[in-house]
C-alpha cells in the first residue's frame, strides 16, 4: 500500500514540474495559465494522498479556480500573447 502512495506521488509531482516548467516557458498567457491550473491540480492531489483534505480544499478553491478565473480576466483586458 505504502508503494502505491509513494508512486502517485511521485507521479502527480513529475506532472507538477513538467506543467510548472511549460507555464513558465510559454509565449501564449491562456495556455500558461491552463497548464498552471494543470500544475495545481496535481499539487491537490499530493495533499489528497498526504492525507491533508482541508489543504486540499482551500488550495482547489483558490489555486484552480479564484486564481485562474482573475487571471482570464486580467489577460482578456490586455494582450494574448507576450511580446519579447
């Protein structure tokens, strides 16, 4: 059971870093901010198999959805794409 725990852990925490690093390295900020909700999700999990349920509520009410829903907003209210 304990290898169970520790390979959805390291599962969810490798799709935790690879959405983290697309997030920081994409041009286009809806796609950013879709893989940054992508990386929170993951992060949910960790503290749903941590066993930590309170973290995870606040964590996927702020993290996914206040979060994601200003920053829509925000991107709507300037440009789509980043200028370099």
């Amino acid at each position: 059971m304990i290898e169970l725990h520790l390979t959805i852990l390291a599962i969810t925490a490798l799709i935790g870093l690879i959405a983290s690093y697309l997030a920081i390295t994409e041009k286009d900020l809806l796609k950013a901010v879709g893989y940054s909700a992508i990386q929170a999700i993951a992060y949910a999990l960790i503290f749903h198999t941590l066993m930590a349920p309170d973290i995870v509520l606040a964590y996927v009410a702020i993290a996914v959805g206040i979060y994601s829903a200003l920053l829509i907003f925000i991107i709507g209210k300037t440009e789509r794409y980043e200028v370099v």
